[in-house]
C-alpha cells in the first residue's frame, strides 16, 4: 500500500507521514503527485500542502466532473460537507451531479444516504432580498427533483439541524458558503477534518487545506488509505 502526498509551505505532512504504518510516497511537485496517482504508482493521493489550482485543473482535463466533499466529524457523527471549492456548485445542475456523486460515495461506504440541503435564509425570510429568494427557490427545486431518488430535505439557512438530524451529506447554497462554512468548522469551532474526497473521478484523491494541522493531514492520509483498501 503506497500513498502520494504533497509538500509545499505546510511542513506538517511530513510529521504526520511518519505517524502511518504504510509508505507515503512526499513529493513538492504537483505534477509528480498526479503522475504518481494517475499512472497507478500509488494507492492513492493526498494534496497535502500543495496549491489546488494547478492540481484541480489536472484533473478536470481528465475528467469532466469534479467536485469535493469534506468529511467532517462533529461528536463523533461523520458527514460530507460540500461543495468545499470556491468555483464548484455554482448552479442546479452541479449541486444534482454532487449529490448523486455523494450519495454513490455514502452507499460504497455502507451508509443510507440522508440529504440536507441548505439555503440562505428561514421561509420567512422570502422577499427580503433577490439572493435570498433565488437561493430559496433553488433548494426548494433541488429537493422537489432528487427526493424520489434519496432521503432528502431542505434546511434552509439551520445546518445545525441538519446536523443534529445526522443528516450524512449536506449541500451548502454554493462552494464559497461551502468553503466559508468548512473553515468555520474545522479551524476555528475544532470540528475534526478527514479531508476531502474527491468525486467524479476513478482515482482515489483527497483534497486538504494548505492550513490543515499535522492531525488533520494524519486524518487525511488515513482516509486515503481505508478507501484504497476496500475500493
């Protein structure tokens, strides 16, 4: 079992390499670690530290489709978060592309996917505003065309309810909220990050945070290696 992980500024996924008990492959060159995972020289990849543009738009020439979804764990209750990236989740159709994606994820992983989908404001918050309203009625169809499909229900602006529902893949309005919404969690309120795993490709790749601590990339290279393990 040989994991890729990436290098840059961050040091603290070189620590936590040497806290695995399998080989992680370190390299400070983008290209190196997509050369490594997409010619099937390792298991899996980790960004590590790296920067994502470059990484991201490497694998969107391959694929498609990609989109990310953070694992985060809140009281021990693990759950996707996304979109993570800034310029994901931009319209209806990707946020319906992300949720199917998720949930195939979610059903791999032996869990009945349960859907929050969240908006920008309470439903009497319509009219306060065009963004809150479009926002709002985006959810609203994004639940009315998946709900025969999966466990699906629209939150609103109350993704604390979502969570305490142990709701499994919650879908923010778009990926800067989703972004926004991950920071907020994960380096100021704690919550733990396992890293993000990337969907729509055939590769095992998890995104990270070039903030990540040295628990946090130690997460993310466990992740890694559980998902090649039952791929």
């Amino acid at each position: 079992m040989k994991i890729a992980a990436g290098v840059g500024e961050n040091q603290a996924i070189v620590q936590a390499a040497r806290r695995v008990d399998f080989k992680v492959v370190l390299t400070k060159s983008e290209n190196e670690l997509l050369d490594l995972l997409l010619t099937g020289k390792v298991n899996a990849a980790v960004r590590g530290s790296l920067s994502a543009s470059h990484l991201m738009a490497s694998l969107r020439g391959k694929y498609p489709e990609v989109y990310r979804a953070s694992l985060l764990e809140f009281k021990g209750h693990q759950f996707l978060l996304a979109p993570v990236g800034i310029d994901e989740g931009d319209n209806l159709e990707q946020k319906k592309k992300i949720i199917d994606y998720g949930a195939k994820f979610l059903e791999k992983m032996g869990l009945n996917p349960k859907i929050a989908i969240l908006s920008g404001g309470r439903p009497q918050d319509v009219g306060r505003s065009p963004k809150i309203d479009d926002s709002i009625r985006e959810a609203e169809e994004l639940t009315r065309i998946t709900r025969d499909k999966y466990t699906v229900k629209h939150y609103f602006i109350l993704i604390e309810d979502a969570v305490a529902d142990g709701a499994n893949l919650i879908l923010a309005p778009d990926g800067i909220s989703g972004n926004l919404i991950f920071r907020s969690l994960v380096f100021l309120g704690s919550l733990k990050s396992h890293g993000a795993v990337t969907l729509g490709i055939k590769e095992i790749f998890i995104d990270t945070s070039r903030s990540q601590s040295e628990d946090g990339y130690l997460r993310a290279l466990k992740l890694a290696e559980k998902l090649a393990r039952t791929k």
